[in-house]
C-alpha cells in the first residue's frame, strides 16, 4: 500500500471499523473514537497497537489526548 494521505486514512478508517464493529458511515474524519464510537480505553489501545503495527511507527502517548478519527 502506498502511503498517501487518503490510503492511510483508509486504512486507518478500516481497523477502527473492524475493531469496534461499527456501521462504516460512522466512521467519519471528524468523529471521537471515545465519544462518538463508544471505544473504551481497551478498544483504544488495541487500535493504538495495530496501528503502530500497520504502518511501522509508535504513536505517544500525549497524542492520545485529544483522540478523534
């Protein structure tokens, strides 16, 4: 996979969706994974873990804060 812009966002778009089961019309650009797609901080963090896997980076912890789609 390339890493454009739009193809990360995909792809991140995509592990939300399969990890938290929701309607992919849910999971737009500027919903709260919290807030709006009812992750727990569990959800979170498996979300947080595949998506270091995925794209080969580590996201820190103070980034988590203000967490949305």
């Amino acid at each position: 996979m390339g890493n454009s812009r739009a193809a990360v966002a995909g792809r991140v778009r995509e592990i939300i969706i399969e990890q938290l089961g929701v309607d992919a019309a849910m999971a737009v650009d500027d919903a709260s994974i919290v807030d709006d797609l009812c992750a727990d901080a569990l959800e979170l963090a498996q979300i947080v873990m595949m998506i270091e896997d995925e794209f080969d980076v580590e996201i820190q912890r103070l980034e988590l804060q203000s967490t949305s789609l």
